[in-house]
C-alpha cells in the first residue's frame, strides 16, 4: 500500500512537469542568457517591449524560434517583423536569429529584405529543409525570379540535425550577399544519409563570398553539394570532417575561387587516392613557375589548398604538417600541379623552427617559394626563404627512388570505427536497453504483488517488497529517459522533444536528481536486507527474537539523506536555451557551463564523493555484512552438526559440507543480484 502511494506521488509530479508546456507563453523574454525564446513564428514581438524593462530589451543579443509540432514554414515576413524589432531595440550586440522545428522555409524568404545588416547572424537546427513557394512544396527550381535589390547578411548556419529529405532549390539565396554560408553534420555513413545537395538554376545570381561544409562524415564532395551558380563569386570554400571522394569536377568553373580548405585529420589519405580533382583546377595553365614575369601575369588565378584544424577548439595540436607529409610520401608530391597556381599550404598551428620540417614539406615549401615574391604570403610557414636550411635533403636521390615508389601508405581511418560505436550504441542504448527496463519493470511489479501476503510482510522479507518497488519507479524513469536520447550529434535516433524547457527540467529534477536519490535508497534496502538476515542468524543461535524495523521510517531517512547528497546535482546541470551543439540540458562535467574555477571544483567534488559512496562505500559495505553472515552461517551448520553425532559420520560430512556450500553460494548471489540490479543503469550511464 505505502509503495502504492509512493508510486502515485511520483506520477502526480510527471503530471505537474508536462502540464508546464501548456502554461509556457508563445514568447518570453530569458534575463539570464539575454535570450528571447519563442515557440511561434508569428507572435508579435513588440508586445514585449510593455513587459520588460527597457533596460533589459538592450541586452538582447538572440532570439529563438521553435515551433515544435506547430508545421510552421519560415517565411519573409516573420524574418522581417524580427529584423525590424531588433533595430527597434538598438541593440548593440552582434545578434542571432535561431530557428528549429521548421516544416520548411519559403523561397522568398530573403526577397527585397530591408533592414538588413552584416551583424545579423541567421541559424537552423533541427528542422526539415524543404523549399516552399506560396505555402505549397516547391517541386521544381525552372521559376523566373523577380527583379530585386541585393540583401547583404552576416553568417548563414544550417547547424546540427537538419534534414534534407529532397534537393535544395538554390533560388532561395537568389541576391543574397551574406559574410558566410555554412552547412554542418553532412552524413553519407551505412547507418545514415543526409547530405545537402542544390538543384541547377540559370535565374540564381548570389554572391556568397566564403562557403563552407564543417563536421562532414564520409560526404563525397560535388558539383551537387559545390553549386556553379550559387558558388560563382565565391573566394573561399573550406570543408571540415571525414570526406570520402573530391569529384573531378567540384573545384571547376568557379573563377573567384581562391583557397581551399580541407581538414588536416583526413587530408593524408584523400591526397593519397587522386590528385584528379586538383588537376582540374586553373588546368588550361601551365605556367614556368621559376619565371617571376609568367607568374606575375596569372597572378589573379593563384589557389591556395591549404590544409588546417577544423575542429577548433577540440583540435588534437600533436597531429602536424610532418605526419601529413612524411619523406615516404616525397614520390607523390613531385606530381602535384605547382604550374597551374595550385599552392600546397598548411596551418598546424605548430610553433617551430622552420628547418625542422620533413623533406618532403620542405620540397613542398620550395616549390612554394617560387612565387613568394609575386604576392602577398597567407600561409608563412608553408614557405621557403631560405634554401641554405634544407641542404640536408637530397631531392636527386629521392627523385631517383620514385621509379620504384608507385604506392603510398594510408593512415587507419577512424571513420570505420567510429561507425561500429554508433552504431552499437544505438543496439544498446535505445533497443536493448528499453526493452530490459520493460522486462525489469515487470518482474518487480510481479514480485510485488507476490508479497502482499501476510507472512511475507515481516524481516526481511518487507525490504524485497520495498526493493522491487522502488526499482519500478526506476525502471520508469529509465524509459521515460528517452525523451532525452541523443548520444552524438549525427545519432541513428535523437529525441525530438528533447530540446523543449519541460523535458530539460524533467531531466534535472527526475533523471539527475531524483533518479540518483532512489540509488542511493535501494543501497541503503539491501545494506538493510542483508543485515536483518545476519541479524536473524545471530539471534537464531540463541533462541532470540529479531527487532522489526519500521519501513517507512527507514525509507524516509533514506530519502532525506541521499536528497542531501544530492542536492548539489541541480548545480550539475542547467536548461539550454539556444545551444543545439550542446547538450540538452548543459552539463557541467562537459563544460559547458559558464563558473567560476572555484565553484566548478567544489560542485565536480560533490559529484565524486556521490559517486564515491553509490559506488564503492556501499559495496564494501554490503561485501563487510556478507562475509560476516558467511561466518555466522558456517557457525549455526557446525552447531547443529554437533547435535548429530548418532548419524552416519561419512554421510554426514558429506551433507554438511554440501550444505554449507549451497550457503555460502547463496547468500553471495543473493547480494551481488542485487548490487548488480540496482547499479547496473548508473554505471552504464556514467561509461556513456
């Protein structure tokens, strides 16, 4: 019955939390993260102005839109009504504009915009990336656009989790003259494919300066994702992750191009396949590098491909122009197109002595240096200024060698391997692991209502109804966990809803908190239930009674005391508002939260002194009583072995030592079942 209780308050407080989402306004303004958080694209946002101080309305520096489960498209007057309030507001700051949950965006969305600014940064997460053109799916790009006056912008993000479930009409970026486009988390793997990829348009004139693909996984590169049109005045394209092939004609026709950047943890093993996509650069010139007038007279066509870390700042700094072009790699490099004004260059990032470079970069570095004195250097250390410092590399000899030297090396490609985690992860964490909460959840409920008999409502017995009770609670909070599933950025399956305020504080107060509290009791219970039994072999050697302890005395101590040791893990993690490369809600064991070093040491220390009693002070604990009662058990065998002396003696032994070893087994799986049961969901939970 009191379990009965205990269960219906902890679903009254599901029931609080979800109706949360219904008293949450269409928009409010966040003092906190100097944010405005909306859930509808229409909401008019100069009635906050009679809300809020003035004061704060300055501070602003983003608004978010999420129309979640709202099928709003984005259109060109909801991004008006907004430009317009942020220059109503004056703010000072450079401002986003985020928006996710998108059902799709309208293809005149940024037609004749005024207002428009280079500090207005534009962002997209989380949403579907279909093209519409008067609230109906735009199903073909052959539209004749109407004459109208360039927009200029800052950043363009289409961030994390966007889906492009058909090709983009490149129309919507018709006369638009934004700082940057850039596309993040392009997938091409065997567990997912979500790659953007434009349709042709001769009506598109764009002038989009710098392009950029970041964070790609196994994306072949080409004149799909490169558009010739969209990218026709573009100077710099710069691609990050794992790419799988350069097409031949990705770099073509694109005569404002100027640098190439590609991601220096991948570039060794792309280089290695073909050079064919660089050759097709500039390849009408073959132009004498070593004379300075040639050079001089095609100085306009110079393309520097220029490797670097694309991950900053979680770049790995050991990785080096050195092992991206080891002296077995020289052979390679003789063929590379230094007369088509194709410069190699990299920035590692590397403080060094310049001479402390590979021959193989150094030969780079020379044929480099050839047009150093035509043009500005962007890339110094991809340079040679002096050749006294590289006599030490005898290009003849290794010229020579290249006759034999036909294949090249590949690095191990992590690709494969991070594929295989995900790919597990997803086996475990959403089907595997659901489907054994489910079955737990079960046998507990089974096993309370076996022990609704009287007899077994008394020693120890009240500690395994108690048990199978609270871990159903447990179980429950486990499944309803999923809500919150995303283990990476690129996951087979990620929660939709995950990223709502609700869900975040459901996450804080029942997973972080309240989750590792009823921990903490079901140690406590079976510290308890492996006591009483210890208890009852004591008193059993002399005839005594075992004291009964009261239940939900027990409990409520249990509670209170392992709420007290928790309480600092609603320091531990705090609601996201605006982050989608983050997590849902911010954690601060990644982090991700903004305090002081003190504060962030003293919360981390209550973090390890919870996981320290959870996970190693109860087990001694548990393991002291066991063998305790071990000693106890063998003791009561041999006491009542010495009552038997009339029995067969071989017979007897025989028994005996059967008996105690059928006790002593016993009594360990018993403890260790239930150590296992109770801990196995933190334990996974801390590994992840």
């Amino acid at each position: 019955m009191r379990a009965n209780k205990f269960l219906s308050i902890f679903l009254i407080e599901i029931v609080t939390v979800i109706n949360v989402t219904k008293s949450l306004n269409d928009c409010y303004f966040e003092k906190t993260k100097k944010s405005i958080l909306c859930n509808d694209l229409n909401f008019n946002l100069n009635s906050l102005s009679f809300k809020n101080d003035p004061n704060d309305l300055k501070l602003i520096n983003k608004i978010n839109f999420s129309p979640l489960f709202k099928n709003q498209i984005l259109n060109k007057i909801n991004i008006l009504r907004t430009l317009e309030y942020y220059k109503a507001i004056n703010s000072s700051f450079l401002f986003q504009i985020t928006y996710s949950h998108l059902k799709g965006i309208d293809i005149d969305i940024f037609q004749n915009l005024i207002n428009t600014n280079t500090n207005v940064y534009l962002m997209f997460y989380d949403s579907i990336i279909d093209i519409y053109s008067n609230n109906s799916l735009l199903t073909s790009c052959n539209l004749s656009m109407k004459s109208s006056t360039e927009v200029v912008t800052g950043e363009i993000y289409f961030l994390v989790r966007n889906t492009y479930k058909r090709k983009v009409c490149p129309l919507i970026f018709h006369n638009l003259n934004p700082v940057s486009l850039i596309f993040f988390f392009l997938i091409d793997t065997i567990y997912k494919k979500n790659v953007v990829n434009f349709e042709n348009s001769d009506e598109l004139k764009s002038n989009i300066k710098v392009f950029g693909l970041q964070n790609c996984e196994n994306v072949i590169i080409d004149s799909k994702i490169l558009n010739k049109k969209l990218l026709e005045y573009t100077n710099e394209i710069g691609i990050g992750g794992k790419i799988k092939e350069i097409r031949t004609e990705s770099f073509t026709n694109l005569p404002n191009l100027r640098f190439i950047l590609l991601d220096i943890y991948f570039i060794r093993n792309l280089l290695h396949k073909t050079f064919d996509w660089i050759n097709a650069i500039n390849s009408d010139l073959n132009v004498n590098v070593f004379n300075s007038k040639e050079v001089l007279s095609y100085i306009n066509r110079v393309v520097y491909l220029n490797i670097f870390h694309s991950e900053n700042p979680k770049v790995d700094f050991g990785l080096t122009a050195n092992d991206i072009f080891p002296d077995f790699d020289f052979c390679l490099y003789t063929k590379f197109p230094f007369k088509q004004l194709i410069l190699l260059t990299i920035t590692d990032g590397i403080p060094r002595k310049t001479y402390n470079f590979t021959c193989t970069f150094h030969y780079i570095r020379k044929m480099n240096s050839y047009l150093v004195n035509s043009f500005y250097v962007y890339f110094p250390e991809s340079f040679l200024y002096n050749f006294e410092n590289i006599s030490h590399c005898d290009f003849n000899k290794m010229y020579s060698n290249c006759k034999i030297k036909t294949k090249f090396d590949n690095d191990f490609d992590f690709q494969y391997f991070r594929e295989i985690i995900i790919i597990i992860d997803f086996l475990v964490f959403i089907i595997l692991n659901p489907i054994f909460c489910l079955f737990g959840l079960m046998i507990n409920l089974k096993t309370v209502s076996n022990f609704r008999n009287e007899i077994l409502k008394t020693g120890h017995y009240i500690f395994i109804r108690a048990y199978s009770s609270i871990c159903s609670i447990y179980f429950i909070l486990t499944l309803l966990n999923l809500m919150n599933e995303c283990s990476f950025l690129n996951s087979i399956f990620c929660s939709r809803i995950r990223t709502l305020i609700p869900v975040q504080y459901f996450q804080i107060v029942f997973i972080v908190f309240f989750r590792n509290v009823l921990y903490f009791v079901l140690n406590t219970i079976i510290i308890a239930y492996t006591y009483t039994r210890l208890e009852k072999c004591e008193n059993s050697m002399v005839l005594k009674k075992s004291k009964q302890i009261n239940l939900l005395t027990f409990l409520m101590i249990s509670f209170v005391l392992g709420s007290l040791l928790n309480c600092m893990n609603f320091y531990f993690t705090q609601v996201n508002y605006s982050e989608p490369l983050r997590n849902y809600p911010l954690m601060l064991l990644e982090e991700e939260i903004e305090m002081s070093i003190k504060n962030s040491i003293i919360y981390k220390s209550f973090y390890a002194i919870n996981e320290f009693v959870n996970n190693f002070v109860f087990l001694i604990i548990i393991l002291g009583i066991d063998i305790k009662l071990v000693i106890k058990l063998r003791q009561i065998l041999r006491a009542k072995n010495g009552l038997c002396v009339n029995i067969n003696m071989n017979s007897g032994a025989k028994k005996r030592q059967n008996i105690e070893l059928r006790n002593f087994k016993t009594t360990l799986i018993n403890s260790f079942s239930y150590r296992y049961y109770s801990s196995r969901e933190i334990e996974t939970q801390i590994v992840r």
